[in-house]
C-alpha cells in the first residue's frame, strides 16, 4: 500500500498539486484519472521519488519514503517498476537485452538465471519470438509489452505506468489493460495507472481517483461512477452525448439488481 499524506508541490510560484491525500491499495490496480495538466505525471513523479515534495509525506507500506537515507531509498526504488509513457526502450539494444537492463544494474544471481528470468518475462507478455528483434522492428503494443516486461523484470512489489495506452487501438489498449490486471493480481502488486482512457476506467478502475486541477476531487470505483453526482467528474468521464446515454442506460440496468438498490438505500 502506498500512503500520500498531504502532499504539496510547486514550481516556483505555480503550486500543481495544493493538498493531496490518497491511498494506493495492494492488490488493486489504483487509476489516477483527469484532464489534460491537472498534475497526475507530477503526482506520480513525486511518489517514485523522481520530483521531490515541498510538504507532506508518502509511505510506502507504513515506511516514510520522504525522510529515508539515500540508501533506503535505493532500496525502496529498486522495488519499484515503471512503465513510461511511450515505453522509452533503448533502440540500439534487442528487446531480450532491454529486459535484461534493470537485472544487468540490480540483479543478483548468474547470466544464466538472469537469462532465465528475462525469457520468463518475454513469455507472460506473449513476446519470446521477438526477443532477439530490435524496437524499430515492433508495433506500439508489442513496445508496450516489452515496457511491461522490463517493468516486472526486478519482481516490483510497486508497478507504476504513466499512459500505459496511449498511441494505441482500443483492442490492444484492453490486451494491455488486463496484462497488468493479471499482474497485479498473480503478483500482489501495488499498481497506479495515470490515463485518461475510458476504456480502462469501466474496465478495470477497482480505485479511481480523479484529479481536478491538482486537488483530488473524486475518489471511487468504476460501478460508483455510474452513480456519482460529481458534476465534475461526469463533464470529464461522460463528455459526450453518446456515453451519457451509455451512463444512463447501464443506470437502469444496474439499477435492476437488488444488490445495488440495497447499497443504495444504505448510502
Ligand atoms: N518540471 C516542471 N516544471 C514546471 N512546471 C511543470 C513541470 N512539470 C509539470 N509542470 C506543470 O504541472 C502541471 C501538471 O502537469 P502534469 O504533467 O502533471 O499533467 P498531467 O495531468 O499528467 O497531464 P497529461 O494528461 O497531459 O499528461 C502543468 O501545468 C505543467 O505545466
Ligand atoms: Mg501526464
């Protein structure tokens, strides 16, 4: 579980994120959504230890990842996995080596099981055949998969994917949404998505935070959305005629199990 305590950051006079508070949930995959600028990269940014925080605190499993030593911190990183935007892969390296990069800084154990380990990784995203091809020579999704790899290589106990869909079709956006659904689950995983694809939020938002204008401004799963009365929050997901007769359709039908009516009454 990832714990951010009032979490205050800045650049110079611009404040981005004025006075955030937010669990991650082990276990889940944790979706941080909202419009374009309204701070998830800078929020993630701030929770790998990439940007530093002006006030405010984030505990990585109880443990204060803003007050630890250099050393700690080493620690902390190197069980941490992240999926960058546009899967920033080194072109002159084969798919195989760029997996085998975080193993080759961190990893302990011979060529061999590290060879193994690698292969193990190509496998669970379905790319042992392009292992020896280069970056330029794969299609986006495969990149993607090939980030996905790299990320789970070290075995992260916290996996971190910035627009993990972006620049690809809706089909192999949904193939890479449940890849680190299937992840997060097999592995008991601490996993934060920032998107703002809504495909991902139906499908597989089990905690959804939305961010507006740097502050949180909703927070929920995705059967909550259907449900919400946050005006913001529906001008953001439901942003056009078609979805919200979508809402409203998937509304009624909800709405006709018992189960949901009785939540309902409760809240
Ligand atoms: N290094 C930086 N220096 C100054 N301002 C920055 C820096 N990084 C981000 N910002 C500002 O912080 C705000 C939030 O940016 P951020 O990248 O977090 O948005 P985002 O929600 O990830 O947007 P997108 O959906 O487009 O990726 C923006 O106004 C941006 O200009
Ligand atoms: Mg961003």
């Amino acid at each position: 579980m990832i714990e951010l305590v009032n979490i205050k950051k800045g650049f110079g006079d611009k404040i981005i994120l004025p006075d955030v508070s937010a669990v991650m949930e082990t276990g889940k995959v944790n979706l941080i959504i909202g419009s374009s600028g309204s701070g998830k990269t800078v929020m993630m940014k701030c929770m790998v230890g990439l940007m530093p925080v002006d006030e405010g605190k984030i505990l990585y499993d109880g443990r204060d990842f803003t007050n630890m030593s250099e050393h700690e911190k080493k620690e902390v990183r190197q069980q941490i996995g992240m999926l960058f935007q546009g899967s920033a892969l080194f072109d002159s390296m084969t798919v195989e080596e760029n997996v085998m990069f975080p193993l080759e800084m961190f990893g302990k154990g011979s060529i061999k099981d590290k060879r193994n380990r690698v292969m193990e990784c190509l496998e669970r995203v379905q790319l042992k055949d392009a292992a020896k091809k280069y970056p330029a020579e794969i299609s986006g999704g495969m990149k993607k998969r090939v980030g996905i790899a790299r990320a789970i290589v070290l075995n992260p106990k916290y996996l971190f994917c910035d627009e993990p869909n972006s620049g690809l079709d809706p089909q192999t956006s949904l193939l890479i949404d449940k890849l680190i659904k299937e992840l997060t689950l097999e592995y008991n995983i601490t996993t934060v998505i920032n998107t703002h694809d809504m495909n991902t939020v139906m499908e597989s938002g089990d905690h959804i935070v939305y961010m507006y204008k740097g502050r949180k401004q909703w927070e929920g799963s995705n059967k909550e959305i259907i449900f919400s009365k946050d005006e913001k929050l529906n001008d953001f997901i439901f942003a056009s005629d078609f979805l919200r007769d979508a809402k409203e359709m998937r509304q009624m039908e909800m709405f006709q199990s018992q189960d949901w009516r009785n939540k309902l009454k409760k809240d």
